[in-house]
C-alpha cells in the first residue's frame, strides 16, 4: 500500500480522535480561605473539607452535604499541587447535580494534620454558572499556605490573647464540554475545534489526491 495513503488515513482518525477526546474549562473558583485561633497555634499544617451545598447548610461537617474532598495536613510542600477528582470518587455524581442546580462551595477548615468530622464552621463561595455543561472532573489546586501572627484577641475577662491567622489559597477547576440541553458526554465532546477540522481536511485531501493520481 503506498505511504501516502496510509499517512493520509492517519491524518484523518487523528484529527477525528482529538476532536472527540477534547475536554475544557467550563469555570474556576479562586478564592482564599482564612481561620483564625483564639491564641497563639504551633501547627504548621490545615485539614479542609471542600463541599457542595446551600447557603446556611452546615457542610462543615462530614456526611451532611456532597463532598468533593478531603485534604489533611497542607503544608507548605503541598504548594503546586492539585488533585483530580472524577466519576471514580464517591460523591462526584452528588457533586456535580449540586453544582448544576447553583449551589455554593463550602470550605470547613481546622488547624493541624486531621479534619476530625467538623471544622465548627465554613465560609461558602459563589460557583459560576454551570447550566447547559457536561462535568467530567473537577482539579483542587493548592496555591499557597500562609501561617502568621493575627494579633491580640479581647477577652471578657482578663488580658487579650494573641492569635494565628491561617489563610489558604485554592482554585476549583471545574472541567467538561459546552452542551446544549442534556446532551451526552460523547455528543458534546465530538464537535472538533477549528484546528481539528484541518487535520481531518488535509488527510482525507491526501487520500482523494492519491486516487485521482492513481486513476490516471
């Protein structure tokens, strides 16, 4: 068989295939989470539960809304890192149905190296609007940890204490393909980008200009 034919044929699955595997951002949540200690903390790491749910639900606490996960023991070498979440996680099917019906992230975070079943409370984030997206997968990016010194908390009675002031940088990528309605993940992720086309072009051109060669 001639070789332009075959990578002429190449050229085309090629460019088919890309343009079905293709997946994209649909949205980012970055944000910073903050607690503080009433008095001074020696921990050097933070656990956090990141959630879905309604506003004023508690989803601090383990088991009450969809999780998306559980980080123990952030640390400064946790910088950089990001973890995948997907349909192999127990709760991503919860996850995703709450994020399409608009409900908020929450974030319980404790000091230290295990989150327990309860931070005692969270701080909710506004999601972008996911309405008409297929999800695939959410990637949790750790972008940094600062622990400082918060200042001096006042009390009843006695003299005011110092605290430390935990912040946690993150951002939620939230990852999938544009559909229209209810569409399957398959039928939304087939529509090839513009780059794609011209790989499926140029390869079935290869294969017509090599018949019509041959033809002669």
């Amino acid at each position: 068989m001639n070789t332009k034919i075959i990578f002429g044929g190449i050229l085309a699955l090629f460019g088919l295939a890309q343009g079905v595997s293709a997946s994209q951002l649909l949205g980012s949540i970055s944000d910073t989470d903050m607690i503080g200690t009433v008095g001074s903390s020696d921990a050097t790491n933070v656990s956090a539960l990141f959630a879905i749910g309604g506003y004023g639900v508690d989803c601090f606490i383990v088991g009450v809304c969809p999780a998306i996960t559980m980080v123990q023991g952030i640390g400064l070498s946790s910088i950089g890192t990001g973890i995948t979440i997907d349909s192999t996680c127990a709760d991503f099917t919860s996850v995703v149905d709450a994020l399409d019906a608009g409900d908020s992230l929450s974030v319980g975070m404790i000091p230290g190296t295990s989150y327990g079943t309860s931070s005692g409370g969270a701080n909710d984030f506004e999601v972008p609007d996911f309405t008409g997206e297929v999800i695939t997968s959410l990637v949790l990016n750790i972008d940094n940890l600062v622990i400082a010194p918060g200042g001096w908390f006042p009390q009843v009675t006695g003299p005011p204490v110092t605290t430390t002031v935990f912040n946690l940088a993150f951002t939620l990528d939230v990852e999938g393909a544009s559909a229209i309605g209810s569409s399957a993940v398959v039928a939304a992720a087939a529509v090839p980008e513009p780059g794609t086309w011209l790989l499926v072009v140029v390869g079935f051109c290869m294969l017509i200009a090599q018949k019509r060669w041959r033809a002669r």
